[in-house]
C-alpha cells in the first residue's frame, strides 16, 4: 500500500516539529528546574560573601572572583593572538600548504575534549613550568581550549568586509597595516566580539581542564598565582559531596544566569552589528 | 590579493619618499610577528600532542599495545592496565548518544531550513545555541537528579547506565549537529528546490529525496563532529555512567568511559598508574583525531562547519 | 531605568552607550581587584584526602580567621596527590586518610590528627543490620550477590565504591578485603557524597565511607556485631578504623607548623569531634 505523498509530507514535518518541541522542552525543563529551586536562595549576601565551612553556609563570591579571572585572563590571552591568526590567514598570506597546516592545527585543536586539554595543563604549566595549581595555569589552559572559536568566527567576520573597503583604504594611500587596522578590524570588529563572547561562555562553564589546572581552593585568590575554585567546579563539588544542596542549586542558579546573559549579548551583538541571526 | 602586495610600497613610496624605507620595514616586521601568532594554534597542538604522547607512551611499550587495549583488567596498582571495557564503553555511549543527537539535531536542522516561519527561528535558533552553553556539569547533575531515578525505577537496573548517559550526551551533542547541519542544508542551491517542487514533489519529498541527498556530506560531518564531543565529554559522563570495570552486556548496564577513567583517578595517580592515565588519554585522542580527520575530509565546504565545531 | 537600557543597547542613544560599557568594565575591575595582589605571603598548602579535606577546610577557616597574616589553603586531590605533593613540595602538608605504607613510612613525618570509623552502608528500608567482615569482603569481592545470602530480601546486591588511589578505597581494601579484589562490577564514584546519594536512593545498594559523613539518610550497619559509632571506635571494638594524617615531607615550617599545632589543639579536636570524628588522645 503506497501512502500518498501528501499524507507522508504532513506526517513528516508533524514529527519535526515534535523532535524540535522536545528539544525546546528539555531547554526550557534545565533552566526552570534549576532557576526554581535556585533562585529563593540567591541574594545579594550569597553573591558578595565568602562561602563557610565548605561551602555549607555562606556565599560564592571567591568563586565568582576566580571564575572572572580565569575567564577574563583567557579571553585577554587567545583573543589578540586568535585575532592575529585571522588577521594573518586572511589579510597577510596567500592560500597554500602553510595556511591549510594552520587551518588544520585550529581545526584539531577545536576537537580535542577538554580533559585532554586538563592533562596537558597539568603536565606542562603546573608541573612542567612550574606554576602550580593556579589561576594562571588554568587560564593558559582555556586559553588555547578558546583560540579555535576566535581564529574562526574572526576570519569569518573578517572575510565578510566588503571588497571595496580595502580597495578604498589603498587607493587612499594607507600601508596594509592601517588598512587592517583601522577598516578592516574595525569593521569586522562586531564578528570578532561575538566570537569572543562565545568564549567567555565557554571558559565559564568549563570544569574538567580547570579542575585539573586551577585547583579547587576555596579562598579569595590574592594573586593569579594562587589556586582558586571557579563556579562551575564549585557547583560541581557542592552537589557532588552533597555538601549543601541548596548552595548548589544557587551556583547553579547563578551560572545559567551568566551563561544566558552572555548567549543573549552575542545574539545581540550578532543581529544589530553584522545581520545574521 | 596579490595584484594589490606589489602595489603599495610603490604608491607610499610615490607619496613619501622619506619614509618608504621605514614603512616597508615594519610592515615586515608586522607580517611576522602575525604570522608568528598564526602558529600558536598548531604549536600548541604540537606540544598537547608530544606533552600526552610523551608521558602516555612508555607505558604502553612497558605493557604492550595488544595487552593495554585488549585486556579488561584494570588494577593500576598491581600493574595490570587492560582499558577494553573503556574502549568499548567510551564508544556504546557515543553510538547511543548519536542516535539520539542524529535524530533529534538533524529534524531541528531541517525544521530550521525547510519548514519553519523566520519568527519561529528566531525563537528555536538561539535557544538550541543556548543548549550548547550550557555547563556539561549541569548536564550531568539533571541526569543524575532526574534521569538516573527514573531508569532505575521504571526500567530496572542501578539508573546509571550505557541508557542515562547516551541521552545525556544526546542532547549535549544535539546543537554541535543541528548547527552544523543547518550550515549545509542551507548550502544547497534554491534551484534543486524550486526545480524539485516544479516537477511536481511534495515539500517533504524535496526535502528527503533532493536536500538531504545533496547536504549529505555536510550531515555526515556534522553527526561526525557530534560524535567527537560525545566521546570527549567528561563531566556530565562521570556524573551518570556509573564508572564500572565490567564489559556492559545491556543498555542498562553501568558503564566506565575513557574520559572518566582520566578523570576519576587523575587526581589520585603516581607513577606507573599516572602514566596509564596519560596512556588513555592517547588513546582517546588517536580516537578524537581519526573522527575530527573523516569529518574534514568528508566535509568539502571547509570554513563554514569549522567555526561551530567547538 | 529598564527603559533607558533598552533604548541604549538600540543604539539610539549612541552616548549613553559609552556610560554604559565604561560602567559594566569598572564593575570588572572592581571584581577582578582582590586577585591584584603579588605576594605569596605566608601561604600554606595544604593538599590531599577528599575525605579529609571537608574537616581540613573548615578548621582553615577558623584558622585563617584567628591566625593573622598567615593563610591556610586547602585542596582536595586524594591521599596519594596529598603525599605526591609534600614530596615534591607543592603542597607544604599533604592529607592522607589511611595508615602509611612502609615504604612511605620511611619518606614522611607523619601527624595523625583524628582516627575515623569506616561505616558500610545501606538503604535506610534494607532489613539487614549487621555483617561480619567476611562477609563485607565476600560481598565487594562479588562472591555474595543476593541480600537474601545475608539475611536479607531477595534483592541483587549492587556494590558501591571508590575510585582507585582513594585513601578511603585503600583504608577498606586493606581493612576489609585482605587478598580478594573489589569486583569490577562495582560502581566506582570519586566523592563521599555521591556515594552516598546513590546509596539513599537504591535499596539494592551497599557502599563504604566515613562515620563522620554517613548522617541520617543511611543506615550504617553493624560490623562483627559491634555498632559503628565515636564510641565504639574510641574504645577501638569497631574493626574497621583507619587514622586521618597530615604528612610533611621534612620538619614542617614555622607556618605549617602553627597550623598543625593549631589541630591538635583542644578547640580543634572539639571542632574535629563536633563532625562526628573521634580525637586522637
């Protein structure tokens, strides 16, 4: 028995939607369940005070200190170097065998799972050069683990300026550095930053590679030589020694917050600077 | 591109002469020190390579390939270092995790392209990209709340199981594919469209019979690239797998994956038993590098599916 | 004030724009400032035993609160990281929650600062009270796999442990399991509290861990007849005790030092004891 095509079709494209509602479903289920029972113990003490005996009472505020750092020293590490491959790869060299080997290395280095990415933090910047369990270890960790996402969304975005502006800037006598800096970045520069928001949401959520790179102390870091817990490892720990389920729920809380502000922000930046959402 | 190189030191030299010598300089200096930064990618891919590779490949030697992969005793502290049930742990998650993520990531892709009005995209779009925002350990701790209870209550076993983490992982997988998918389905031509829909198909036969045909390389890659974050995940696996030394005879059986092993002891291992460790962690990435490397290959359109293949 | 924000993310008030970005980078800065600071001071490290760590950390922070310039950092990482790290000098005192090999008797100057009881534990609705060692042993070596071969309901028996190099895993090996090997059909999990969150929840599971942690979700079962309590183990009838150490690699720092004697002090043998651990003296 044959059934007709247009049956097929609607039965077709009724499954879509299903699989696609599912999907929304399970989004929608994360954020709530956590929110809901997050939320009543979020406050401007939890957020600003340091947490007490392990993290059973008291707030996360070294937590979130230490996760700006590592993030924030990352991002400032991977995006002038990320920016500086995309610029090199697009402006400053012909297609060949060396632009495919760095294509090729970004690419590889964008598949490798961060726990491998954790031994090797280990080995080489705690161990190796002797850094210690670290801020500094673990933001040189994610810092390559984010070069990948900034060499590609920055050689897209720089790829997408027009012809015509560099044509410009060198007919009005500038050398190809102004041109990249001063047109072509600067046009491109809302791809770019998207690219790094992307990053930052990433570095935040990480917790294998900087389990095993930044440590899991649970002081205010002095200095970036010292070790200290970010977010999500402390969430990690909280719900996994079930320390305070309630505390757990609130990073949690806290973490999904960071991570759809900053989803919101590329989106944001995506739609109003380069069209494409 | 090269017609424009050989033009400016002659127009700056025209305009100002004074300066055209410092000007060629620097503009050298500039174009090394970028290319210099270009190679931090695949240096730094070059030392993760030697650093893993160095401190996991003695003991591989020590115990033999054929042992180290074959065997499924795992006693790091008597010396017997077999990672099968790894292995094959590490890759009945991921088959079961692609089944889920293949389904559901490829209908959202298609919905995206085919089917679905521009306000509604603007709705699905960001929120599968908000799935992949979110932090694997909260991935592995809804798994655990939820999940794990109810496998274990309503389909038998201990709940963490093959089961709970493969649609864990499913769903962690669905945006790598669904974007990506949604890159080479919208790759293809309008014209295999309108000339299919012209011939007289259905909307969901120009789709299944024209589309996915010509994207197909693109999906593969896609489903690939997916695989590759489903087999490196570590948290959220840790979290609901159930971390066993037994070959799993069931989906509900608990399992131990490559990642978790690394993870479970890292922190625990000395000597020998740190270097096995390490020695997994080869393996994971000859793993990782033969998928990343078919998904490259496979994929003709280079630069689009690389920059959502985080 | 909603107002304004959208109207400037718009774009349309193009100079209120520049207020807003200078203000969200002041309030990084602000956040980023403690991390400012480049002197190590007296730091001490402290790594080691998961197990330790929770009564580690809390007596740093009363440490670090009453102790001055002196700071106490605590990481977790595991008895043999805790001994890996004093060895080689990342960590000024590694945590190790089991007795010394011999081998490591001979390297390290060892402190014990509490003795902890090591409790099995079931399902609170588990009918079994009591085992014997040998039973313990012959049911993590897999031999046992029904709960009704012990006394109780016909139920498989799925056993949970720890991972390996766990000081927790190595203290029941060594207690309980003489010759015979933990089966691989154990379920490995790397923290007491998860262990203890499966146990909760599955009336087939049996786990091990602390005495000080087990609390009133779980039942923790008698072990050659003598109930798991402070008591029992001071009185050193429950078998299964194993000591809590702080290692160092030579003779401690003055600050190591300080924070050690600060341990063994009365305040923190009453604080360790509060925890349900039991003092050393």
């Amino acid at each position: 028995m044959r059934i007709a095509p247009s049956i097929t079709q609607r039965i077709a494209v009724s499954i879509m939607w299903t699989l696609a509602a599912v999907a929304m479903g399970v989004l929608a289920f994360i954020i709530t369940y956590i929110l809901w029972h997050g939320l009543p113990h979020l406050s401007w003490a939890f957020l600003t005070e340091s947490p007490k005996s392990m993290g059973r009472e008291g707030g996360v505020f070294p937590m979130i200190v230490g996760t700006l750092w590592v993030t924030m020293l990352a991002v400032v590490i991977a995006a002038p170097v990320g920016v500086a491959t995309a610029i090199y790869l697009t402006e400053y060299t012909h297609e060949g065998k060396m632009t495919a080997a760095i294509r090729f290395g970004a690419d590889c280095l964008a598949g490798i799972p961060s726990i491998i990415f954790g031994l090797f933090g280990f080995v080489f910047f705690v161990i190796t050069l002797g850094m210690g369990l670290s801020v500094i270890s673990g933001a040189l960790t994610v810092a390559l683990m984010v070069l990948p996402t900034i060499i590609r969304t920055s050689e897209e975005a720089i790829r997408a300026v027009p012809r015509a502006y560099r044509d410009v800037a060198y007919g009005l006598g500038s050398t190809r550095w102004q041109m990249v800096t001063r047109v072509v970045v600067r046009s491109a520069l809302p791809g770019i930053a998207t690219g790094v928001v992307l990053s930052v949401g990433r570095s935040i959520s990480e917790t294998a590679a900087v389990m095993l790179t930044a440590g899991s102390a649970l002081g205010l870091p002095q200095s970036i030589f010292q070790s200290s817990r970010t977010l999500s490892l402390h969430f990690y720990i909280l719900s996994r020694e079930g320390i305070s389920m309630t505390n757990a729920y609130a990073t949690a809380s806290v973490l999904i917050i960071a991570i759809m502000a900053i989803n919101l922000s590329a989106y944001w930046l995506m739609r109003r600077f380069v069209g494409k959402a | 591109m090269s017609t424009m190189r050989a033009q400016i030191p002659v127009q700056s030299a025209a305009r100002r002469p004074l300066l055209a010598r410092r000007r060629l300089d620097s503009e050298r200096v500039i174009s090394w020190v970028l290319f210099l930064m270009a190679l931090s990618a695949l240096s730094g891919l070059a030392v993760i390579t030697a650093f893993i590779f160095k401190e996991g490949i003695p003991i591989i030697a020590k115990v033999g390939l054929r042992r180290f992969i074959f065997s499924s005793h795992w006693y790091p502290l008597e010396g017997e270092f077999g990672i099968l049930p790894m292995i094959v742990g590490s890759l009945m998650v991921t088959a079961g995790a692609m089944v889920i993520g293949m389904v559901f990531g490829l209908g959202c892709a298609i919905l995206l392209t085919q089917y679905c009005p521009p306000r509604m995209v603007s709705i699905i779009k960001p929120a599968i990209e908000l799935l992949a925002g979110i932090p694997s350990v909260v991935y592995g701790f809804i798994g655990v709340a939820i999940l794990v209870p109810f496998i274990r209550d309503y389909l038998g076993g201990p709940g963490l199981s093959v089961l709970a983490s493969s649609i864990v992982l499913g769903v962690m997988m669905l945006p790598t594919i669904t974007s990506i998918s949604v890159d080479a389905l919208r790759a293809v031509p309008k014209s295999y469209i309108e000339g299919s829909i012209a011939l007289g198909a259905t909307e969901w036969q120009t789709t299944h019979m024209v589309v996915l045909k010509a994207a197909r390389s693109g999906i593969v890659a896609a489903v690939i690239l997916g695989m590759g974050r489903a087999v490196g995940e570590t948290m959220a696996v840790i979290m609901v797998a159930g971390n066993t030394l037994e070959l799993p005879h069931s989906i509900l059986d608990p399992v131990r994956t490559l990642t978790s092993n690394i993870a479970l002891e890292m922190g625990y291992a000395a000597g020998d038993h740190r270097k096995a460790l390490f020695a997994t962690g080869v393996v994971l990435f000859v793993i990782i590098m033969v998928l990343n490397t078919i998904a490259l290959r496979v994929s003709r359109r280079r630069s689009k599916v690389k920059v959502l293949a985080k | 004030m909603f107002v304004d924000l959208v109207q400037i993310l718009r774009g349309e008030r193009k100079e209120d724009m520049k207020w807003l970005l200078g203000g969200v980078l002041l309030l990084l800065a602000l956040l980023l400032l403690p991390g400012l600071g480049s002197e190590k001071g007296a730091t001490v490290n402290v790594i080691g035993s998961t197990s330790v760590q929770p009564f580690a950390e809390m007596l740093a922070e009363e440490f670090n609160r009453i102790g001055g310039h002196r700071r106490v950092e605590v990481q977790g990482g595991g008895s043999t990281a805790g001994l890996q790290a004093a060895l080689n000098g990342v960590a000024d005192i590694g945590m190790c929650s089991r007795s010394l090999k011999e081998d490591e008797a001979k390297v390290f100057q060892s402190v014990a600062i509490a003795r902890d009881g090591l409790s099995v534990v079931v399902h609170p609705s588990n009918r079994v009270d009591g085992l014997t060692k040998q039973q313990v042993e012959r049911i993590f070596a897999g031999e046992i796999t029904n709960w009704a071969e012990v006394g109780g309901e016909d139920r498989p028996i799925r056993l949970i442990t720890r991972e390996e190099g766990s000081g927790t895993r190595e203290a029941f090996v060594k207690l309980v399991m003489g010759k015979s090997r933990i089966s691989p059909k154990a379920m490995t999990q790397e923290s007491n509290g998860s262990v203890k969150e499966l146990v909760r929840n599955d009336s087939c599971a049996i786990g091990y861990m602390s005495l000080g942690l087990v609390g009133k979700d779980l039942k923790a079962l008698k072990v050659d007849g003598v109930e798991p309590t402070a008591e029992q183990v001071m009185t050193k009838k429950y078998p299964l005790v194993r000591p809590f150490l702080f290692v160092t690699k030579s003779k401690p720092g003055s600050d190591a030092q300080a924070f050690i004697d600060y341990v063994l002090s009365v305040e923190g043998q009453q604080m360790l004891v509060k925890e349900g651990l039991v003092r050393v003296q």
